[in-house]
C-alpha cells in the first residue's frame, strides 16, 4: 500500500534532472502567421494561418495563437489547435541531445511565471520520459511536471520511463 502512495506521489511531482534553456527567457519573441489582427488598445494579438512564436529554443505551433500584452510586454500566449491538430510546443534542454515536446489542443505559455499549461489530449516527452493526461502543467524554470486526468475518470494519468 505505501509503495503505491510513493508511486502515485512520484509520478505527480515528478521532477527531472534536466533543464529548459535559461537565456531563452530572455530573448525577444518573434511571431509569424499568414494574417493578424492587433487591438493595440486591449493589447489584443492573434495570429492565424500556421502561426508560429519563438522565444530562444522555445517554439510554440498552432493554427491560430493569441498574445496578451501589458505596457507593451508579452504576458500569455495561447495556443489553439484540435484533436486533429494539436497546438505544439517544444525547447532545448540543457545537459540533453533531446527537446521538451508537448501538444495538447490548447496550450497556454505564461511568460512572466515561465510556465505552459496544456488542456485538452496534453502530453508531454522529455528526454525518454513520456507524460500524457487531461491537462499538464509544465514549469520552465523549475522543470516539475504536473499531469492531471479527466474529472470524470475516463481519461487517467499515464506516465512511461525509458531506462
């Protein structure tokens, strides 16, 4: 019985070794899509038409993307796909050969808290570890994973090691 607890507790707060790219967060973020539409009042951005934001290694795939801005500073951007086609996000690791990838149907990218949410079909590989669950939460600068299942149960929590 105690194993399983320290199972479960493991798999939720799991935390790997390796990080996102620190100087990425501090590089500008370029956006680019067929069409947008800019409501400089509300700092309102979207973006349609194969969007795609960058930030460093951060890269963020989607049909249509939105960005908030305050005081002329990017605050979220969420990225809208389907079950068809997932909104997509990946960034270099460092001390890994390989990327964080995750997709989801929406995926939100808090810049100031360096944090993605992902909502909708979420997973989420990094290095040989795979997660997948209803929502995931990912934090960049602390590299801890958070998944969660559907509220009605029909969709769990799965989460595979690579040895």
């Amino acid at each position: 019985m105690f194993l399983n607890k320290a199972i479960i507790l493991f798999l939720v707060f799991f935390t790997s070794l390796v990080l996102a790219l620190p100087e990425d967060a501090k590089q500008p973020i370029e956006i680019e899509a067929h069409s947008v539409f800019v409501d400089e009042i509300k700092g309102f951005n979207e973006f349609s038409g194969n969007a795609e934001v960058r930030q460093g290694s951060l890269l963020l795939l989607a049909e249509l993307i939105q960005v908030q801005t305050n005081d002329e500073e990017v605050v979220t951007v969420i990225a809208k796909g389907s079950l068809q086609e997932p909104a997509k996000y990946s960034q270099d690791q460092e001390n890994q050969d390989r990327f964080i990838e995750a997709t989801a149907t929406l995926i939100t990218y808090d810049v100031n808290e360096g944090m993605i949410f992902l909502v909708g079909n979420a997973h989420l590989v990094q290095g040989f570890d795979s997660f997948s669950g209803e929502t995931l939460d990912y934090d960049i600068d602390n590299d801890k994973v958070m998944v969660k299942g559907s509220e009605d149960g029909t969709e769990r929590v799965k989460f595979k090691i690579v040895l």
